[in-house]
C-alpha cells in the first residue's frame, strides 16, 4: 500500500513535470503596468538604474515563458514589478528632496545677500 | 534478513539525508541566509531610524512580511535568491516613500526659515526701498499693462483681483507628472511675471483627469504641482511666495469621456495673487 501511494505521488509528480503550466499573464501584466507608471512618473531620468532592471527582468521573464519556464517567469515577473514600483517611489522621493534643496538653497541665498549688503557701508 | 536489509537501507537512507541537510545548511548559510540576514539588518535598521520610522506604515509592514518569507528555510537556491531579492526591493521601496514624506513634513519648516530670511532681508532694506517707492509707483500703470500683456501670451483669464495662469498638459510629460525641457518657455514667462512682480504670491494646483484611482491621481497632481514650484524656486523665486498643492481628478474643466477633455483636464493652474496694496 506503501508502495502503491509512492507510485502515485511519483506519477503525479511526473505529470506535473509534463503539463507545462499556464503562463504567468497576470505576474507579466503587473510588470508592463508598473514599468508604464514608472515611465509615466519619469523614472527614466530620476531613478534609470531600477527602471533598467525593471525592463530586464520584465524581458528575461518573456524569454522564461517562451522557454516554458512559467516558475521562473512568475519570479522574475514579481522582481520586475518590485523593480518598477521602487524605480517610482524612489523619483518621487528625489523630487520632494530636490523641491527642499531648492527651498534651503534659496533661503542660504537670501541670507547670505543679506549678510553681505549689510556689510557694505552705505 | 529482510529486516535487517531493510534497516540497512533505512540507515544508509538516514546517512544521506543528514549528509544532505548538512550540506544544504552549508550552502544555505554561506550564501541566502545572509542575504536574509542583511535584509532583516537592513529593515531593522529602517524601522529604528525615528525620522523615518512612522513614516510609510503600509510599505513597512510589506518589507517585513517580504523579510519574513526570505528567513523561511527553502531548499530551492533560486526561490530563496528571489525571496531575498524581493525584501531588499521592498525595503528600498518603503525607505523611499518615508523620505519621500519626510521631506513634505519638512516644508513648513522649511518654508517659515525662507519667510523669516525673507522678512529680514525686507527689514534692513527698508530704507532702500522706501527711496525707491516713486519709481515704483510710475511702474504702477505699466505693471498693470505689462501683466494684461501676459494674459494675452499665457493661457490666463482674470479671476477677481487674481491672475490664472493655465499651463496646459503638453508642458508635462506622460500623464502630466514632470516638466519636459521644451516647457520653459510659458514657464519662464510666469518666472519672469513673478520675478517682476516681488509683492505677488502664487498658489500652483495640480489637476488630473479621471484615469486612475484617486489616490494615484492626488499624488500625480501633487507631483506636477510640486515640479512647476521647484522649477519656479529654481529661478530665483522666494519659496514663501509659493504653495504647491494636488487636487487629482476633482475639478476637471472638460469632459472625462474623451482624450481631448481628458488633456484638458490634466494641466497645473497657477493663481498669481493681487496683494490688498495693488488690489486698492
């Protein structure tokens, strides 16, 4: 009975071998979606090193599923989304602070015209 | 016999195994777990950072259940490099929105040491420009004529004793979120208009239209918003003239129904104000 149990599970486990699962549309969608956003939000100049290994690893999930290898596309599907979602999260976090720097290096401005015509007898 | 054969094949089964988790604890650690462990460093080290702590709750608590998952042993190397390379992405993602938000918890500050720098600067040269204040009032008129110009140039109506200055969706890439380098011209105009004119402060709100969840659209907008104000600041207007603000998708202008209202929709309007001296 043993046996005739292992038997089974190892013709399941051949069967799932053989029948190659679905492709990982969903996984592959959510990538191009968050790759638009990203591109959308112009990652491409403020964070193009996360943006590039969104595309890279958005392509090389294509190239799994065409070798019909749908785990690892799913992998790299996610990663390529992870990729894409921080490429956004970090534009938006060099924007903020560029709006700041910009708010800081007004006001040394400022002060420092101040400093310097205060200085000046007139 | 049998049994004995059987034990045999039981120990000898045993001995494999334990041979093979051996080696499997030592691939494991001399590789994944460490980049569990960086990852769980590298997510402590976030969460007791107290400027930042608090910050991005929501992208937080995804790090650490990414973390989570990477600790869990895995037999497979390359699931685990991938549960590994998701927690690092996941912590960098929520340390950039804390900062992101860190940063806007910054502006009042920010903006009250401009407002003091600025008072200053008006309180010593008071004299200066208390000398200058008939030439300024022979500019009067020709202010008046000179904005009147600006209406004619830029896409602004007059609204009460206030300016609106429109800057349409081409100044904008994509969806609206960022100034393109062949937007400076109507963009330099306003600079130029608030340049001129010192006494003038000016709201910038950030539109969308309806495509996209709400709070997409509300972040887009803050974000158009927040470009057009930098790139005011960066040409030399003091940040306590300024408040940038997103409105996302609640006050479209035209229709949502077509890509025409849609572009009309996704625009920054800028609202230069009359103080009450020049409104009298």
């Amino acid at each position: 009975m043993l046996h005739t149990a292992a038997g089974l599970t190892g013709i399941f486990v051949l069967c799932a071998c053989a029948s190659t699962p679905p492709a990982p549309n969903a996984n592959l969608q959510e990538a191009r979606h968050a790759i638009g956003a990203a591109e959308q939000a112009e990652a491409g100049r403020y964070a193009p090193n996360e943006l590039r290994a969104a595309r890279a690893n958005l392509a090389a999930a294509d190239a799994a599923v065409r070798a019909q290898n749908m785990a690892t596309a799913q992998r790299l599907a996610d990663e390529s989304t992870a990729d894409a979602e921080l490429a956004t999260a970090r534009t938006a976090d060099v924007m903020a602070n560029s709006v700041n720097s910009e708010m800081k290096r007004s006001t040394a401005t400022l002060t420092n015209e101040m400093r310097r015509s205060s200085g000046d007898p007139q | 016999m049998n049994t004995a054969m059987k034990f045999k094949s039981f120990g000898t089964g045993l001995a494999a195994a334990a041979v093979a988790s051996v080696l499997a604890a030592c691939a494991s650690t001399s590789v994944r777990p460490a980049g569990a462990i960086d990852a769980r460093a590298r997510l402590t080290r976030l969460q007791s950072d107290p400027a930042l702590a608090s910050r991005a709750p929501l992208a937080m608590q995804t790090a650490d259940a990414a973390v989570r998952v990477a600790e869990r042993p895995e037999a497979d190397p390359d699931l685990e490099a991938h549960r590994v390379y998701m927690a690092d992405r996941k912590i960098d993602i929520a340390r950039a929105q804390a900062e992101t938000r860190l940063a806007e918890d910054q502006r009042p500050e920010l903006r009250a040491q401009s407002e003091k720098a600025r008072l200053d600067a008006r309180t010593r040269e008071l004299d200066l420009a208390q000398s200058q204040t008939s030439l300024a009032k022979a500019e009067g008129a020709e202010q008046a004529a000179d904005l009147q110009r600006q209406i004619d140039l830029a896409q602004a109506r007059v609204a009460g004793s206030n300016l609106i200055v429109t800057l349409g969706n081409s100044l904008f890439s994509g969806d609206g979120t960022v100034l393109e380098d062949s937007s400076s011209g109507d963009l330099n105009r306003l600079a130029a208009v608030l340049d001129r004119y010192p006494d003038r402060t000016a709201s910038i709100k950030g539109y969308t239209d309806d495509t996209g969840t709400e709070h997409g659209n509300q972040a887009r907008s803050q974000r158009s918003a927040d470009s057009v104000m930098a790139y005011l600041i960066a040409q030399g207007i003091a940040p306590d003239r300024l408040t940038a603000s997103g409105m996302g998708d609640s006050s479209p202008v035209a229709t949502n129904d077509s890509a025409f209202g849609r572009q009309q929709n996704r625009r920054v309007e800028v609202t230069i104000h009359t103080p009450e001296s020049v409104e009298r």
